[in-house]
C-alpha cells in the first residue's frame, strides 16, 4: 500500500469517526458527554484537514517528479538520436 492509499483510508476513517461522535453528540441529553463528542468531533475534522493536507502535498509533488522524469527521459532521447542519428530508437 502506498503512503497515498494510506492517507485515503486515515481520511476516511477520521471522517467515520467524526460522523459518529457528532451522531453521540445529537443524541445524548447529558451536557458533558454532548460537549465531550462535540469537541471530539472538531478534534477528528482538524486531524482529517492535516491528513488531507498532506495528501495533497504529496499529489502534487507526484506530478512534480513525473514532469521532471518525462523531462529527463526526453532529453536523454534527444541526447542518444545526437550520438548516433542512424540507429533506430525504441
């Protein structure tokens, strides 16, 4: 699994959760345990929005190398057809 997959389902899971805590927030009478849910669900959205931050991050840094790959893979082409122009490339 790579680190991406990871953070999906991390996301995922935090979002579960924080739909839960604030279903038990919605449906307790006791006061303490409807403030305790409640801040447990800000504390999951927070934690989801690092996650998903991250994720991000690393999406478009993955972009970043992929256009610099195809970049290098591209100049070493043009570099092999200069040192011998006769060859047939693959």
């Amino acid at each position: 699994m790579t680190v991406q997959q990871d953070l999906q389902k991390a996301i995922a899971s935090a979002k579960s959760s924080g739909g839960t805590y604030a279903m038990m927030s919605a449906s307790t009478q006791d006061q303490s345990a409807k403030q305790m849910y409640t801040q447990m669900a800000q504390d999951v959205e927070r934690h989801e929005k690092i996650l998903q931050s991250r994720l991000d991050y690393l999406n478009q840094h993955n972009q970043l190398n992929a256009q610099q790959q195809q970049q290098q893979q591209q100049q070493a082409y043009e570099a092999q057809k200069e040192i011998h122009p006769d060859q047939p490339q693959g």
